[in-house]
C-alpha cells in the first residue's frame, strides 16, 4: 500500500499467456501506475465466468488499497469485454496496441503481397537479357590494330560497349534482387519497398537514355 500512497488512481491490464494451444492460460493483472504485477493465475478454461472471478479479485485489491480505477487495457477478448463491464461499470476499457496493430496489419500484409506478385508479373525477361549480354560477351572480338593515342580506334568502342554490357548485367543484378526481398512487417512493408526501388531503378534507367540521346556515349550511368 505504501508504494501507492502518492498515485491517485491505477491503471490495469491483464492478459492472457497460453504456452501451446490445449495448456492452461496463465493470466495475468499488471497495475501500470507503478509497473507491478498484482497477481497471475492459471486457469483451464477462458469462459467468461472464471475470467471474471479474475477481475473480481483485481476490483476487491483496488478497493483494499482505496484507489479507484481509472483505465482497463486489454485486448478485445469477449470474456475481457464482458467481465470488465460487469465488475467495472463505468470504467473506461482500452484495447492493447500491439492488438490493435496486429488486427490492421492482416489486411495490410494480404494488399501487400498481392501488390508484389503483380509488380513480379509485370517485371519478366531479366534471364533472357542476361543470357544475350553474355552470349555476346563470349563472341570472339576481331583482333583491332594499334594507333596514336590521340586518335580514336575501334578499340574504344569495343571497351566502351564492353562497360555497358556490365552495367546491364549490374541493372538486371539489382531487379532481381529488390524482387527477392520479403523481409519487412507491417510498418515497413516489402511490397512498398520493392515499388519504390524499382521506381529508383527506372530513373536511373532514364538517365542513362537520356545520357545517350544528348551525345555523351562514353559509358553508361551505374545503378
């Protein structure tokens, strides 16, 4: 009692923690005021009755210690709806948060993936591109004779060519990468990140074209 001697009301929670479905839940009443455990109790049976013989005894500590009760926290358990209200009238009952985000993040993951399988339907031919770049890479080059440094040969253009070769095998590297990636939860889902860089990689796509159509052909832009 002496811990709540300066707190003018307490805020309670309880939840239940069941180690494998078909074992006893143990439930448990924390107080949040001053973050301690009031009690804890293991029970076979979540029904309404026994859960409120829980509560009961949460009402009968309060009133022991004189402090009335300002919030309950739970999650929406309909034996936690129902016995907070029946011991409780008029007590405000607040869902659990990380409930809370666990109810909206199942429709937001479901539209998440599918925006990722379409994003990997409509992202194909990165095999193909490999395969004819290093088809190409593999044909013999004819042999180029040597000239003045100041002046410029074939040999620039096979290097030239050779470098944009890598650079697309860089690009198709990176797609395939970003299509692979699934880690991520709720708050930062993959689906979204894989739309944003794949946005990255068309822009730097883009720079290269335009790179090409304003004259400068020396080699492409890396992603």
């Amino acid at each position: 009692a002496a811990a709540y001697a300066d707190v003018d009301a307490v805020i309670l929670s309880i939840d239940g923690l069941q180690p494998e479905k078909g074992h006893e839940t143990l439930y448990v009443v924390r107080e949040l005021a001053r973050k301690r455990v009031w009690f804890a109790q293991a029970l076979l049976s979540s029904a309404t009755a026994e859960v409120q013989q829980l509560l009961a005894q949460a009402r009968r500590w309060a009133e022991g210690l004189g402090k009335p009760v300002r919030l309950w926290i739970s999650d929406k358990q309909d034996a936690f709806v129902r016995g907070i209200a029946a011991e409780f009238p008029g007590v405000p009952h607040r869902y659990c948060a990380n409930h809370f985000l666990r109810d909206v993040a199942k429709p937001v993951l479901e539209a998440d993936s599918h925006a990722k399988v379409q994003m990997r339907r409509t992202v194909r031919g990165l095999r193909a591109i490999e395969q004819e770049v290093l088809a190409e890479q593999r044909t013999p080059k004819p042999p180029v004779l040597l000239a003045p440094p100041c002046e410029a040969t074939s040999s620039d253009a096979v290097q030239g060519e050779e470098a944009s070769q890598d650079v697309v095998l860089d690009y198709c590297a990176a797609v395939r990468g970003i299509l692979n990636d699934d880690q991520g939860g709720p708050l930062h889902p993959p689906g979204l990140r894989m739309a944003e860089a794949l946005a990255d990689v068309h822009a730097s796509l883009q720079r290269n074209v335009e790179a090409q159509k304003g004259g400068r052909r020396t080699s492409a832009v890396p992603v």
